[in-house]
C-alpha cells in the first residue's frame, strides 16, 4: 500500500534542508509600552515582547519568537542603515481583520501569520491519518498508529525537534527581512503595494532576496556558503546565472509565490482572516519554476554568496544600502555601477564586475 505523505513547507520553499543553531538572544523582560497590544489582554492568548516586535499566540513558549524577531532586525539594520519597524508575529497560521486591524492601529506596521513546528506537525499528523483511515476501511486503530508513527519518523529525515525548530526560526528571520526591506525604501507605495503581483516588492529580485539572507543567522549563512561551493565544484559557473541575467531576472519561484497569492485571495473571500499559505513539497517541486536549468534554490545561495563578494570587495557591510537607495529612486544595477562603482572600489559596468566575481569565487573556494 502506497501512502502519499506530506510535507509542509514554507510558503518562500526556501528552507530545504538547513540548519541554524539555538538563538541565545535574550528577550526583554520588561513590556516596552509601544510594543504592548491590546489583544494581549484577551484570554487564551500569550505575548511575548522583544525591543523590535511582539509575538502572539496561545502558548506561553513565546520567548524564542521574540529574540528571532530582534536578532533578525539587527543584522538588517547592520547591513541596510534602517531601523526595523515594528513586527507582530502571530501564531496559529492566520489573523483575523479585527486583530489586523488593531495591530496596525498600534503602530505594527508588519504583521505575520506563522504556523509555528508543533502547529505544523499537528496538521501534518491529522492528514496522514486521515488518508490511512481512507486508504483503509476497518483497520485496527492500533494498525493505524503504527504506521502513523513510522510515517512520521521517516518526515522528521532523522532531523531532531530541536534542529526542525531552528529551521524555522531561520525562516522566520527571512520573512520578516522582506518586510522591513519593502517598508525601508517603498513605504509610501504602501496602497499600490497592496496589489503587487511580483515575488516581493518593487525592487529588482536579485536585491530583495539579498535583503533576506542578509538577515539569517550564521549557522544558516555558513550552509548556504558550503552548499554554494558544493554547486559551483560540481558544474563551475552553470550552477549560477551570469549577472547579467541576475541583476535583471525575475525570482525563479515567482510563478509559485502567484499561486499562493491567489490562494490566499480565495481564501480571503471566503473568511475574515489573513493566512499562512503552505504547499506540501511534491508540489513546490512541481510547480517551482527553474531558470535556464539551473535550480530554483540556487538563486538564494547565489545572493549570498554575491553579497559575501560585494561586502568583501567594498569593506563596506552597507553597501547594499546605498545601492537600495539608488534603485528605489529609479535606478538600475548597471546606472550605480557606472554612477558610484568606482567609488566603493568596484568597475564601472556589469561585464567588469562579472569577470571580478568569477575570479573571486574560486579564491573562495580555495580559502574554505
């Protein structure tokens, strides 16, 4: 009997197989007035404050989600000279308008529905039962556990809960840098927004997912530069677009992102709630679009390792603030670089600095 398992993932489908370490970052003990919602004093809910955003759910086990909301905002004010706005993350997979409504009245300008790895699991567990029970009319319930509970060993991939749990912080720390991007350099295109059909924001989307990996923290960022050199070993430079296309591309899960977004709308109309939208991993295989034979997934690893090239080549961690700023008002990769290249120690046009990161990248190499 063939049992179709499913495996959630996050909506981006940019986790894979990551992992990042335990966040020690320590959460503020004190509620921060500004950072007090009003929907903390409803029952059954629990909050937790950070000094960059609040979580909100039905568990006292906040505290984590907290520190993740300010590690993250940290390295993207590190990188991109922009304080963080305020972030309320909201667990449980969906936010009702009243909810929103409140939250933004509070000045939380970022708002996320997140299914936190026991919510995941749960619903995880409930579909696979579901589909025995279906797939086997009268079978013992104790026949049912059992092959519940290999089926869900084998999703775990060996993985302990604590590692599955780290992924999803890792992911969580992602997603809120996409706001904080968007609400940095495009804040007053807040109503056209609204409407956007690309991956994320107006920005090209080369920049955009720099901004989020950016903001991961250094367990992930040290997988995401092994797994780039991995790639480039196997097939040189086919495991990465030229420039050229990079700087100009549109994001290689762009088709997969307008799916969920029209899931969401359906879903929307339906009800009065903001949710998380999650496919199982068949179908972000399936439906991921890939670029010239190269993997989707390796447009993030090749932001990172852009990023690490053009913070090494600049000695500049907020060189990609400058260049967000030139972008967001009307300018292109190739118009900074023959604009303000030569400034920041870098040629003047996309062709040079092509030829300058591909001689970098096996330097890299050599030296890890």
């Amino acid at each position: 009997m063939k049992i179709r398992l499913y495996r959630f993932t996050l909506s981006t489908a940019f986790m894979a197989a990551l992992y990042s370490p335990v966040v020690n970052a320590k959460v503020s003990t004190s509620i921060v007035p500004q950072l007090t919602s009003s929907l903390c004093a409803e029952p059954n809910l629990h909050c937790a404050h950070g000094t960059n955003g609040i979580v909100i759910g039905k568990t006292e086990e906040l505290g984590h989600y907290a520190a993740v909301i300010d590690e993250a905002a940290t390295k993207f004010q590190k990188h991109f000279d922009i304080k963080a706005s305020l972030a309320a993350v909201v667990l449980g997979g969906s936010v009702s308008d009243k909810a929103k409504t409140t939250l933004k009245n509070e000045m939380y300008r970022n708002i996320l529905p997140w299914l936190s790895q026991t919510d995941k699991k749960k619903l995880i567990h409930s579909s696979i039962r579901s589909q025995l029970q279906e797939q086997m009319p009268g079978a013992m319930e104790e026949q049912i556990e059992n092959i519940l509970a290999a089926k869900m060993k084998e999703i775990d991939d060996g993985k302990s809960n604590s590692e599955a749990t780290q992924i999803e912080y890792s992911a969580l720390a992602h997603e809120l840098a996409h706001y904080w991007f968007i609400d940095g350099y495009w804040k007053e295109d807040a109503a056209a927004l609204s409407n956007f059909e690309g991956y994320g924001g107006p920005a090209p989307d080369w920049l955009d997912e720099t901004a989020a990996v950016l903001a991961e923290n250094e367990a992930l960022t040290r997988s995401r530069r092994q797994q780039l050199i991995e790639k480039f070993r196997e097939n040189s430079t086919d495991a990465i677009w030229p420039l050229t296309d990079y700087f100009n591309m549109e994001h290689p899960r762009l088709d997969l992102v307008k799916q969920q977004k029209a899931l969401k709308r359906q879903r929307k109309d339906k009800s009065t709630q903001t949710t998380a939208i999650f496919m199982t991993a068949d179908e972000v295989k399936e439906r991921a679009k890939e670029n010239n034979s190269r993997a989707a997934g390796n447009f993030y690893l090749q932001s990172r390792g852009f990023a690490d090239f053009m913070i090494e080549t600049t000695g500049n961690e907020r060189i990609f603030a400058k260049i967000a700023r030139f972008i967001a008002n009307g300018g292109s990769m190739a118009d900074w670089l023959k604009s303000e290249g030569s400034q920041q120690g870098l040629p003047a046009s996309i062709e040079a600095l092509e030829a300058l990161w591909l001689s970098w990248l096996p330097s890299r190499i050599t030296n890890l």
